[in-house]
C-alpha cells in the first residue's frame, strides 16, 4: 500500500498532536478523498480541513488534483491578522 505525508502547520499541528502524519493509502487518489481519510482518522482535525490550504512543494494547490504515493502534503490553516 502506499502512503501520502500531511504536514500539520499551526493549529493543526496542535490538534493531530504531531507535525506529520504519514497515511497509509492506495494511489492516485483525489485529494480531496485522501483528507475525508485523514478526517475520519484525526477527527479533531475533520472542521479545521475545509478551511486550510492545501500545498504540494511551494504550490498551492487544488483539493480535484490527483495525489500520487509518498507525496508530501502541507496543510495550512487560515490565518486572521490585522
């Protein structure tokens, strides 16, 4: 089986308690479906995923995109500022 790597940035980090999170999973898969996976693994995390960023490399990217096995997946969460 293959994995994808979630990188937890912020808050997410805090509430997976860890800072990656590597998921065991067949691929391609959608990445949008690899996230439903995660939630239903970390459900702490499951509202704050709709809201984050999504980041393959130093792109931002889209949650149709087709992920590929040990692809790292940075996951950002929004930020207020002021």
């Amino acid at each position: 089986m293959s994995q994808i790597i979630f990188e937890f940035y912020g808050r997410l980090g805090k509430l997976a308690n860890e800072s990656e999170l590597s998921l065991p999973i067949e691929t391609p898969i959608v990445l949008e479906q690899a996230l439903q996976q995660l939630a239903e693994l970390k459900p702490d995390l499951s509202e704050n995923l709709e809201r984050c960023a999504c980041a393959i490399g130093d792109e931002l990217v889209s949650r149709s995109m087709l992920v590929e096995a040990n692809t790292r997946v940075a996951l950002l969460p929004p930020v207020a500022g002021g």
